[in-house]
C-alpha cells in the first residue's frame, strides 16, 4: 500500500467518525430541545389547570366562563383551547388535578400520623380547610350540571376513602385505640357512605348547613362511636392541645 492511499484511508475513517459523532451530537440537541418543549407544555397546562381549579372553587363552576378563565390566566382562548378541547373538558381535567392533590395530602397525612386518631384528626383538619376554601355552589354545580363528572368524584371517594378508614379501623384496633369488637369492613363503608350524605342538598342544603361545621360534627361522631376509653382520652388530650394552639 502506497502512503498516499494509507493517508487517504486513515482522512476515510476519521470523516466517518466525525460524522457519526456529529450525528449523535445532533440527536442528543433535538433530544434536549425536545424535553425542554415538552416540560414548557407540561407547566403550561400545569398553570392552567391550577388557576382554573382555584377559579371554580373560589366562585362556583357553573358561574365561570372560558372568557374569565382566559382573562384570568393571561392567554387567549385560542391558547386555552389547544390544552382543553371545551369547559367540559377543563372541568374534567381540574377535577382528576384536584383528586390527584388531595389524594397525595392525604397520604403524606397518613404516613406522617402518630396514631389512628392523630390521622383522623388531622384529615379532618385538612379537609374542613378545604370546605372552608370552596364556594358552597361547587357541589350543587357539579351534581345538576355536570352529572358524571360529579360519579366520577364519587367513586374516587368510594374507592380511595374506604382503604384509608379501613386502615384506620385495624391499625386502632391494632393499637388498643379502638373498641376490638368492631368490624373494620363494615365501618369503612358506614364512613363512605355517611360522608356522601353531607354532600346531600336534599338533607343538608348549602342555605341551612355550613359544609365544614357538618363534616366536623360528623368525624367528631365517627370517632367518638368506634373509640375504646384509651382511644378517648387520647382524643381528648388532641383536642386540648389543638385548642390551646
């Protein structure tokens, strides 16, 4: 082999490495340009569907156009419509935001509680500042307007809320918090289908109740009815600290 061709063999092989290396340069820019497009969108809809939430639980869902929430977001509607393809939509999307939130609040309470009691406690803690945040026309909207996304609510309560109180149940029992002759199964849907009754107009109409006061009654009532005397004067000893906060 002359040393021309060597030389010329040994330019072969470093175009191509160069090329290749050029090559996936590129793919990794496209690949990085990518991601930095899809996380922009992902916050977008992300800003979207926070504000929006916040909107309709501050005034109500049926009372709440797409103008407002556009104006109220900065963006066109044409902006807005291409993340929701109309209100039914956003709602939808709001709603499964909201559950995914209170869900993950919830956990971090259960896994953070001392005791079944302290869990219950602060759930109930959590849950009554949300009432107390939302406009007493959101329930009524979503049950005459907005009937399966309302069922869809609902069956995040009836699924989710029935494991966490079950848990409850046992790990009380577990603990001597809570009377050892009850039946865990059973009291968990007693719980379910009890906190479905606040939600009733018909029973509690919005005029008449405050949401937040009636869900304190009622885990006040849940509690009190499952806890053993040990179980009791621990609630008591909670609810003196919390008054004294």
């Amino acid at each position: 082999m002359s040393l021309h061709l060597f030389i010329y063999r040994i330019f072969q092989v470093i175009y191509r490495i160069s090329q290749k290396t050029l090559e996936t340069f590129e793919q990794k820019i496209v690949s990085k340009v990518y991601c930095v497009y899809i996380c922009n969108i992902m916050e977008q809809r992300l800003d979207i569907l926070n504000k929006a939430n916040d909107l309709f639980l501050k005034y109500g869902i049926k009372s709440v156009t797409m103008d407002d929430i556009s104006r109220h977001l900065g963006v066109s509607k044409k902006t807005l419509y291409q993340f929701v393809e109309n209100k039914n939509d956003l709602i939808n999307r709001c709603l499964a935001f909201h559950v995914e939130e209170e869900q993950r609040a919830i956990n971090e309470i259960v896994s953070k509680a001392k005791d079944p009691i302290d869990e219950m406690l602060s759930i109930a803690k959590f849950i009554s500042k949300m009432l107390r945040e939302m406009n007493p026309s959101v329930i009524y909207d979503l049950q005459k307007y907005y009937g399966k996304i309302w069922e869809m609510l609902e069956s995040f309560h009836i699924e989710y809320i029935y494991k966490i109180i079950f848990n409850n149940i046992q790990k009380g029992i577990e603990l001597g918090l809570y009377r050892d002759n009850l039946h865990a199964d059973i009291i968990a849907k007693f719980y379910v289908r009890k906190s479905q009754i606040l939600t009733d107009e018909s029973i509690f109409p919005t005029s008449k109740y405050n949401k937040e006061a009636l869900y304190l009654e009622f885990i006040s009532y849940h509690i009190h009815g499952v806890a053993s005397t040990k179980g009791l004067k621990l609630l008591n000893k909670y609810l003196l600290e919390r008054n004294q906060q």
